[in-house]
C-alpha cells in the first residue's frame, strides 16, 4: 500500500476524497459550501467585533453569543479550507498526524459549540426566572469559568479519539472517502477491532448532546412554568420573544446533527454515500452561516449596533 509503514501498518498520509461518485461536480459543488463560509467568517467575526466594541452589548447573552461566533469561525477554518483545497486543487493528501489534529479540533468544537448553546439556555433561564438577580449571577468571573469549564469537558471527551485512531493497525488502504478526517471515516480503514471507537463515540454523543439537550429542555420547561404565570400577556410575549433566537439556534444546530447521526447509523442502505457525505459537511457548515443571521435578523440590539457603526464609520 503505497504512504505506509509495513513495520507498524500505521499510514504516512491519508487520502481524502471529497465526495465519492460525485468527483467530476466537485467544482460546482465547492460553490455554496465557499458561498456559506464567507458568510459564516464575515457574519461571525462581524458579531464578535460588534459585541466587543458596543457597550450596549456588554451583557451576559452576547458574552455568550460572542463566545458561539467564536466556536463556529474556529470550527469553519478547521475543515472547509482543506475541503476547498480537494474540490479545486485535488489537494487530497493529509499527514496523518495532521488528520488527527483536524479530527480533534472539529469533534472538540462541535461539542463546544454544544455546550455554549446549554449555556445561552442557563442565560435565558436566569434572566426570565430571577430578573433581579440577573447580573449578580452571571458576573463576568461566572461567565468566564462556565465558559472554560465547557471547554475543558469538550476537550478531555474528545482527546481520546486521538489515541483511540492512533493504536488502530491500517491495512485497507489509506483512502477516506469524506472531505475531512472523521473518526469513524478513518477508524473504518483500520483492521483491527474498531468496536471501541464506536462505543466511545456513542458515549460521547451521549454525554455531550444527550446531556446538553437535557438541560436545554429543564431550562426551557422551567421558562414556560415561570412565563405562563405573568398575568400581562405584553409581559408574556415580550419573555417568550428573548428566547426566540436561542430556540432557531438549538433548531439550527441539533437537527442537522441528528440526522446526520442516525443517517450514519441507520440509513446505510437506503441512503447513497455522498448524501451522507454532503450531509455531513452541511451538519458542521449550516449553523455558522445561520446563527449571526438569525441573531441578526431577530435580536434588536445587534441591528441597532450595526446600525450605529455604520453611522459612525460615516460621520469619520
């Protein structure tokens, strides 16, 4: 097999190959997804200068959202250059170390930007259940330490995956067909006994989005116990119109992975490789295009700060 060390059967390089069957409609293909990651680094980078330079935005639900801008302008650069370099270069070859290292930081990252989204929902919670307390909770010093202890759970749940792969024997060649380094993508070349990465990968599922989605659904029933209560239905649709943003989001972000997830499991042999494939890359690329629109779209101070900018920028 040509990239490999018969010694240790652990393989120099990987071949990506885009989007198998689909080779000659790589270049009309690449257009949307370079289409949606303009979108996705101007609109997330826009909204983190945004909120770091208005001071009306200084407040622990744009701290929060600066924080997913962030996750998803990381996660963008992590996989669609390298995807963009395939589909217009055939720039397929992949170090394998350097495939580790992407599939790393793209699992870590989704599990981020999972976490990021709980904690919006904690956000909304405290701001709709104790109003007065709102601030004196989420001090700067809280939102700093849920932050990185998001992180920190993201990061030792997915550092595994790293050495899981790397003890795996390759003999079945070193051609992924995927457009970027996938665990199950490549532990499938292996050999050997892939059963406990497949585990491990349910587990973490599990203890990310199971969990996740867990405390989304607690803060969200424990919003609407505490909203149905205001006798003001003003009050009411007011309460109910902060959480509509998060709500798109969460749409936004778990339905793409879900059916990417059970697609992956379950409709192997109804569904055709390259759908997956496509949807796969779709699951990691839509909502970072999606999330700075909708909070765009739907969140008015953000437009008025856009709005001030502009005017400000032309008075200069």
């Amino acid at each position: 097999m040509p990239g490999v060390n018969t010694s240790s059967l652990t393989p120099r390089y990987f071949i990506l190959n885009g989007i198998p069957g689909l080779e000659a409609a790589h270049i009309w293909i690449s257009l949307p997804f370079c289409f949606m990651y303009l979108i996705a680094v101007t609109g997330n980078c826009g909204l983190i200068y945004l909120i770091s330079h208005e001071e009306a935005l200084h407040r622990p639900m744009y701290y929060f959202l600066a924080m997913l801008s962030a996750t998803d302008v990381s996660g963008c650069n992590t996989m669609v250059p390298s995807m963009l370099c395939i589909f217009w270069f055939s720039l397929k070859e992949i170090d394998f170390n350097a495939c580790l290292v992407q599939m790393f930081f793209i699992h870590m990252l989704t599990g981020m930007e999972s976490g990021v989204l709980t904690l919006m929902a904690l956000d909304r919670y405290v701001a709709i259940c104790y109003p007065l307390r709102y601030s004196s909770i989420l001090t700067n010093t809280m939102i700093t330490k849920i932050g990185i202890a998001a992180l920190i759970r993201s990061v030792l749940l997915m550092i595994p995956f790293a050495f899981l792969i790397k003890r795996l024997p390759y003999c079945r060649g070193n051609l992924i067909h995927h457009t970027y380094c996938d665990h199950m993508a490549v532990a499938k070349l292996s050999c050997g006994n892939i059963k406990i990465n497949a585990v491990y990968g349910l587990i973490a599922a599990v203890f990310i989005g199971g969990f996740d989605l867990f405390c989304i659904f607690m803060s969200y029933a424990m919003i609407i116990h505490a909203v149905v209560k205001l006798s003001s239905a003003d009050a009411r649709h007011k309460a109910f119109s902060t959480c509509t943003s998060h709500i798109c989001a969460i749409i936004i972000t778990y339905v793409p992975a879900f059916f990417n997830f059970f697609t992956h499991r379950f409709g192997r042999t109804t569904i055709p490789h390259h759908i997956h494939i496509i949807i796969a890359n779709l699951y990691l690329l839509l909502p970072p295009t999606l999330n700075p629109i909708v909070y765009g779209v739907k969140t008015k101070q953000i437009r008025e700060g856009v709005i001030k900018m502009f005017v400000r920028q032309k008075d200069v």
